[in-house]
C-alpha cells in the first residue's frame, strides 16, 4: 500500500485543484478539528467521526459521523481500540462517502484511547480505496497517562503508518518541556492541540498554494512515510524588513526543534516559505542558508510560494524526519516489530487480495508470534531472504564506544556530533 | 637582584604540562626571558582543571623550577586560560556626537568604548578581554584614532572573549592556593599571538592555531586588531585516544607511539609498514600496522583543522589571512602537520617562532611554549599601561578586582 504512493493520481493534478478534507477522529482529533475550524481552511471540508453520542453533537463541523451499535450502548470503545476497529470495519461504506470527492484526507487523532487508535487506520485506508491520499496527524498521550496507553498508541501508530500514505506524529510528552508548572490541565491540552493544528495548516498550505518552487505531494509522503518513531514540525512566522532573519531565529528557538538540535540529527528536512509578492530570492538564500547549515547530515527539500496574503510576512513550515534511535532496538518493540512484519507479508497479499468490500487489518500480534511468521517467511524465495537479510542490517545496534580517557569529562559536541569519538569511527573509515 | 615589579610571570596550566616563564622588564621596555620551569600535568582535562589537588603540585613544581632557574621570588603571576567554554564575537558600539562643531572628543571616544563594552551576558559569564578594534566615523571604517576628526555619529567594535565564571574561578583558585597572587586571566590563543606575531604580520591578516593537548585554540589578526578568536576542546589527547582505541594499546603506549611515529600525512611510503612493540625485557609483544596509525592521526588532525577553518568562515574572517597561518603548541611538533593544515585550509601554513621577543635562548623557542612567552609578553603591556597611568595603588586590576569582590 504504502509503496505505490508516488503514482497516486494526486501528485500530477494542478495544485490550486486540490480538495482537502480533515477528519477529526475520536475526542482528541474532534478538538484539535475544532481549532481549525475556528480559525478556518479556506475550501477544506471538515467532517467528524465519533463514537461518543455527546462529543459528536457538540461538534461544529458540517459532516457528522456517528459510528454506532447497540453493543456500545451509546457510551463509546470505552478505551478499546479493538471495539473502535470492529466498528470502523463495519461502517466501511459509511467512512467511504465521507472521503469521496476528497484528494487528500487530513486524518486528525489522538492515539492512546478507543476510537483515535481503532477508527484511524480503518479511515486511512478506507480514504485511499476512495482515490484520495490519506495522512495522519496524530499526539501520543503524555508520560504520565501509563504504559498501557502508551503502548495502545505505538501499536496504533504502527498500524496507521501501515495503512496511511504518511503519518506526522507529535509526542504530547514533548510539550510538557514547554509549559510552566502553573500551566492548567486545559490549556495543556490546549498548547499540544494547537501545535498539531498549526502543522496540519503549515501542510495545508504546502499542498494547495502555487509553488514557485513546488513541493510535491510525493516529496511529502516519502519523507515522512516509514522513517520515524516521531516527525519534529514547526511553523515560524516574521514580518517586517529583517523577516528572513527573524524567522530563523524563532524557527531554532522553536521549542520543538530542541533549539536546532532536531535538525542536526535529522535524515531529512522538508522546509516550505511562503511570502507576500514582496519575497526576494536573498531572503530565500538566507533562510536555506542556515537551515542547510544546521542539518549537515539530512537531505533538504524546499520549497517556496507566494500569497498575496501575506505580503510583508514570511511563513516558514518545517517538518523535519528524525533518525530513529529505536529502529536499533526493534527487534524487542512489538510496534515495529509489527511494521516490520506488514512490510513483509505485503507483496503477497496485495496480489491475492479479492474484490471484497472488507479489507482485512492488519492481525495484532505477540512479539514471539511475529518472530515465527518472519521465520517461516525468510524460507520462502532467494529473493525475500535477501530482503530480510538488508532489513536485519539496519537494525543492527550501534557500537558503543568507549571514550576512554574522555569518558568521564563533559562532552565536546559540535553540531550535535560528539567530537571526543574517534574521527575515524564517526567517518567510517575501515582498519583492516 | 632585580625590582620587584620589573619581573612578570606567565603560567600555563595545560593539559599535556604545566609551564611557567620569567620574564624581566628592563626600564627602557626591552623584555628578557630570565626563567622557565615545567612540570608534567595531570590534573587537566581539556583545559581545564579536573583534579584540583592534582594541579596544584604541578603549579608547585613548575613555579619552584622557574624561581630556581631565574633566581627571583615569584609573587604574582598572568594566568592563561582555555577550554569549550570560552567564546568570542564582536559587539559594536554606537555613540552621537553631541557637540555643536561636530569636533569628536576624547569624552566622545571613552563613550563609545563604554558603550561598546556594555554586552548582555548571563550572570554567570565573565568577559575576559574586551578588546577594541577599529573606530567608524560616519560609517567611514578603518579609523584608529577619532580625535579631531568631524563627525555626527562614531562607532566602535569590541572583540570581547567571555567564559563561565565558575570555570575560571577553577583555575584562579588552584594558583592563589599557593599563595600567588593572579594579576590578569589571559586567554591563551591570544597569548600565543601575543608570542608568534609580528607587527607587520598582524597589518597583513594571519591565524594563529595553537594546538595544544586538551584544546585547540585559535586566534584571527586582520588590519593590525584581532578579528575572531575561538577554542575548539580537541587536542593532542583526542589523537592519543583515538590511537588507544584504534590500535587497541594503551594510552600511554599511544602516546609514546604517536610522538615516535606520528605525522599528520598519510604518505605511501609508510603504507604496509608495521610497527613492533617491545616490552621493557626488549620482547615483542605486538606489532602494528603503521598505516593505520597515521590514517587515524591525519583523520582526526585534518578534521580539527577543517573545524576551524569553518568556524573562521563563519566569522567571515578568511578573507584577511594575507599573511598565512601560523601553528604553535606540542601539537606544531607532530611532522608534515603544516602541509596537511595547507591542503585543508588552502593558503601557506608555516610554524610559529617566538622570534618577538629579544635575548630568547634557542632553547625555549619551542611551539609549545608560545603560550607562557605571549603570557609574559601580555603582562609587559599591562605593566607598561600600568607605568604610564602612574596609579599603581589605585587597583588598577580592575576585571579581576570585580571578579574577586564577586566572590
């Protein structure tokens, strides 16, 4: 599913053309959906899909979803994203006329709970039998809402990042670094909301603004597709002469960004300017500049538009596709470990899948249970082992180490690399 | 023997040694180094103190060796400093000529080098130096004395090196233990410059890399004022560390192995070479590839040298060096080390000389102490500035009598 993406008919059509629609999925995609409401999407059509009888009532978007059976009793998954599967399934057709017409669909949730982690992958795919390209915005739940939620949300972020074309992921135990302790509960939810919000705008505007250097949707969906434990965004915005350099500045001092730390480690940048009629090439160089300069290591994709909304202003979106420090250690992780193995077992089933109305999830599995069917699979052909084998190579944990006489100083890192390491390591340079 | 305040003492506590130099300033201001003594250093990590008992004995050492040798009671002493912490840049000053002629005043100067000197740092942070550069008259660049001259508007851009106050109190503490009295903190980079440069070369635009065992410290001279100075915490301990590491032997046989066998070019003669170690019974006990050895030395140099040379593009600063580079500390020593600095940096390197300095034994022009002679040479300034200001009650050290009442 995942690996036909750049010959989606999207891509090629005019991008003024594009219709968007977002979807707020269960309480937290409904209120991050909200947000955008009031401040409003031109041309983007908002839908909401709830279990919760309540929560969908209370929504302001034009379309409506109820998902509904007598077995809920009105009272919603209750927390299990099993029941919000089950349920999603059952309505396929239902979440299939809610993304007809739509080129892209904006997937809004918050995983961790019932209907955000069940319903979502189900939508993702529903939205791509449609013809539409399907991307995820979703928050995992804060450290401090326990390890089962926790691992609901990985296990869920695995299934969606399966079924989307690109999912972009925000850590709500992130923004706690940015709130002060005085900070309510609500205004919490309120900040982590409000950033996923701005990334979605910030994409949105990617996507539908004439590029005078485009961005393509394909750019898109490869560097966020199948990279990530977690993908860093931020949105900047400067006015006035010295706009390019302002909007530098804020952009590093963006929380999220770790104050530049996140692009120095990052594999690859993807980093969209909008501007009034009034943007000078300069102030593009300027910006690329830096940011080239921060992320040495990623590849950089840029690009720029211009609207006349925003003459004197300058707009940066930022999404930044980190190096995934758990890949290394996948192999223990039942999320990738269930990624890992739906990358496998998919050549095969796209072929034999039948004309059927139902498209089957992806099977939750155990961690010993994964093993065995990787397995079995690696004993099928030459070719598949092979695969297997370059699969392996990745994860494979890094060498540690040890500084030596460094090791208990403090450390001499420069551009988030660690200098005190032997030069020779950190190039690769092989000692035979 | 000799007046008091006419000796000046420079000390360096480095990480690969300790070394202090005695320094007699005759009246008619020739300079005379009278005294060195050094001492192993074991208690510094990247140039900064990491074991303070450590350090002290080897100041110890090092300050009783000098006192022998120059035969005079050491009292007060220039401090050099380094390490990751220090910084420097520019600040630019900016002060209107009030007067109604628009005639620019000695008044208007000190102004504007206050003004200059006005930097927001956090509390923690210390300014070292703060040192003047050129004047702008009107935007007019290049102006080194304002007075008289008309104008409406007059700048001026300070080089200021700053640091973590605490860090520093390290070191300044370590010394006045042995009841010493500190008279300034040196950056050493700047010491070193201090030692190697000449007028004329300072006129032309040079850097100066002191490569020393736990830093690398450099320092960027254009138009005759220092343009850009920064620390880079890699030295001649990284090399030894990755040697260590790479070739599996101890650290000390590392270093024993890079001062025998090091370079800072991979040459083919020394391609498929190897190296055998010998215990102190004079048995083999492993043989090493000297390829390997040199590729990880010449690896990890280069990149130091590739550090800087980006940190200087950055303070678009390597436009200036008409002069070249000029390379000091134990690290100038390692051979081909300046023709490895020239492929990198792309311009002619040589090795530095502490020829600015008169009655210098060919003893002590060695690279590594540049440092401890630019110290002694910073303090005949200050004594010289002292000596004309006359005012030597009046405290006149004035960083480091704020930075004690800070205490």
């Amino acid at each position: 599913m995942n690996t036909n993406a750049q010959n989606e008919p999207v891509a090629e059509t005019p991008k003024k053309n594009i219709s968007v629609k977002v979807l707020g999925v269960g309480g937290a995609g409904i209120n991050v959906m909200e947000l955008m409401l009031k401040s409003g999407l031109p041309g983007v059509g908002f839908a909401a899909v709830e279990t919760d009888a309540q929560s969908a009532v209370a929504s302001s978007a034009s379309e409506k979803v109820h998902l509904e059976t007598q077995f809920l009793r009105g009272l919603g998954t209750g927390g299990d994203p099993d029941r919000g599967r089950a349920l999603a399934e059952e309505q396929l057709p239902k979440l299939k006329s809610l993304c007809d017409g739509a080129d892209v669909v904006f997937i809004l949730a918050g995983l961790g709970g019932g209907a955000g982690t069940g319903i979502s992958p189900v939508l993702a795919r529903a939205a791509k039998e449609t013809g539409a390209l399907a991307l995820g915005f979703v928050t995992t739940p804060f450290g401090c809402e326990g390890g089962s939620r926790q691992r609901l949300a990985q296990a869920g972020l695995a299934e969606l990042k399966a079924c989307a074309d690109g999912v972009i992921c925000l850590a709500n135990q992130k923004v706690l670094t940015l709130i002060d302790e005085n900070t309510s509960l609500l205004d919490t939810f309120r900040i982590a909301n409000n950033f996923l919000a701005e990334g979605v705008r910030g994409v949105w505007r990617l996507l539908t603004h004439k590029g005078l250097i485009d961005i393509h949707f394909a750019d898109l969906a490869a560097l966020i597709r199948d990279r990530h434990a977690e993908s860093s965004f931020a949105v900047a915005e400067a006015m006035g002469p010295t706009r390019s350099r302002e909007v530098m500045d804020k952009l590093l001092a963006h929380p999220m960004l770790d104050g530049g730390h996140v692009l120095a480690d990052s594999e690859a940048v993807l980093l969209s300017l909008i501007g009034g009629p009034d943007l000078t090439m300069a102030e593009v160089n300027r910006v690329m500049e830096q940011v080239n300069r921060q992320c040495e290591h990623g590849q950089v994709i840029m690009g720029a538009a211009i609207d006349e909304a925003f003459s004197e202003r300058l707009a940066v979106t930022l999404i930044a596709a980190r190096k995934n420090p758990q890949r290394a250690s996948a192999e223990t992780g039942p999320a990738a470990g269930a990624e890992e193995l739906d990358q496998q077992l998919l050549p095969c089933s796209a072929t034999a899948r039948p004309e059927s109305r139902f498209v089957p999830p992806p099977p939750a599995l155990a961690s010993d249970q994964v093993q065995q069917l990787l397995a079995r699979q690696s004993r099928g052909s030459s070719r598949q082992r092979k695969n297997q084998a370059r699969s392996r190579q990745t994860q494979l944990p890094l060498e540690i180490v040890s500084k030596g006489r460094f090791d208990k100083s403090e450390p001499t890192i420069h551009k988030g690399e660690d200098l005190d390491v032997p030069t020779y390591i950190r190039r690769g340079v092989a000692l035979n | 023997m000799f007046n008091a305040s006419s000796i000046i003492v420079g000390l360096e506590i480095g990480t690969s040694k300790v070394c202090a130099v005695v320094g007699d300033l005759a009246p008619d201001g020739a300079l005379n180094i009278v005294g060195l003594g050094q001492s192993r250093s074991r208690g510094v990590r990247k140039g900064e103190i990491a074991d303070a008992p450590l350090a002290e004995e080897d100041v110890r050492h090092a300050i009783v060796e000098a006192e022998q040798m120059a035969d005079v009671e050491i009292r007060s002493v220039y401090l050099g400093v380094t390490g990751g912490h220090l910084r420097g840049f520019n600040n630019r000053g900016v002060h209107p000529v009030v007067s109604a002629d628009r005639e620019i005043s000695e008044e208007d100067v000190q102004d504007v080098i206050k003004n200059a000197k006005t930097i927001n740092l956090p509390a923690q942070n210390h300014v070292i130096h703060a040192i003047r550069q050129h004047f702008l008259v009107d935007g007019q660049d290049g102006i080194t004395n304002p007075v008289g001259m008309l104008g409406s508007r007059i700048e001026v851009d300070v080089h200021v090196v700053h640091g973590n106050l605490n860090r520093l109190q390290n070191a300044i503490r370590t010394v006045k233990g042995l009841q010493l009295e500190v008279d300034d903190i040196v950056f050493n980079g700047l010491a070193s410059s201090l030692a190697l440069l000449t007028n004329e070369q300072k006129e032309l635009g040079s850097l100066v890399i002191d490569i020393g065992g736990g830093t690398t410290d450099y320092v960027v001279y254009a138009n005759g004022i220092i343009k850009h100075t920064g620390v880079l915490a890699v030295g001649g301990d990284h090399v030894s560390n990755d040697l260590a590491y790479g070739l599996k032997v101890p650290l000390s046989r590392a270093e024993q192995l890079k001062i025998e066998h090091g370079a800072g070019l991979l040459d083919e003669p020394a391609k498929g070479q190897s190296i055998t170690i010998s215990n102190e019974l004079g048995l083999p006990v492993k043989t090493i590839n000297l390829e390997h050895l040199r590729r990880i030395m010449s690896l990890r140099l280069e990149e130091i040298f590739r550090l800087v040379s980006q940190c200087i593009e950055q303070a678009d600063a390597l436009d200036y060096l008409r002069a070249g580079v000029f390379l000091c500390g134990g690290g100038a020593h390692i051979p081909q080390i300046a023709k490895l600095a020239e492929q990198v940096l792309q311009m002619p390197v040589s090795l530095g000389k502490t020829n600015s300095i008169s009655g210098l034994k060919s003893a002590l022009d060695q690279p590594e102490f540049a440092t401890a002679i630019g110290l002694v040479k910073f303090g005949s300034f200050q004594q010289r500035k002292r000596a004309a200001k006359s005012s030597l009650t009046d405290g006149i050290k004035s960083t480091l009598g704020q930075l004690f009442r800070r205490i």
